[in-house]
C-alpha cells in the first residue's frame, strides 16, 4: 500500500510511504526520478497494472490543483501527464 502527500496538521506533504503487509512495516520511498507534483492533501488517487495516477488536490494556502501526475512503482519516477478537454 502507499501512501503520496497528505496533510501533517501544519503543512502539505509531498513524500511517498510504503506500507508492507508481510513485515507489518513503514518505508519511505526517496531518490525519486522525474517531475515530483507539488506538495497536496485531497487528492484523488487509482492505480493501474504498476503506475499510480494522482489528480488534484489542494495545498496549505487552498490552491486548488488540476493536473494529473503518474508515478511508476518500479522505477520510482513521476511524470506530469498533459491532458485535454474540460478538467473535472
């Protein structure tokens, strides 16, 4: 299970934990590749085969955000994902 960005009572976060079932314990995912999204909290998030896609969310000031980001799990990399059309 992983969990990306979120909310510390003061601040925003950006970083990414790894929960592993069988050891019952936290890691933290660093040396992260790519183009990291802006530290958020309620964002939307699904994953697909072995990539995560986050969307939206909003930061400590209450921007709200409306891009799409992936983050392959194997690779450790983020990418923005450019889209088209009317934005949710």
């Amino acid at each position: 299970m992983f969990v990306i960005g979120g909310w510390n009572g003061h601040d925003t976060m950006d970083d990414i934990y790894q929960y592993s079932f069988p050891s019952k314990l936290w890691f933290e995912i660093r040396r992260l590749k790519g183009v990291r999204p802006k530290p958020r909290y309620r964002h939307s998030a699904v994953v697909m085969k072995k990539t995560i896609f986050i969307f939206g969310g909003v930061d400590t000031s209450q921007q709200r955000f409306n891009d799409l980001f992936s983050y392959e799990v194997e690779n450790r990399k983020w990418s923005p994902i450019d889209t088209t059309g009317v934005v949710p």
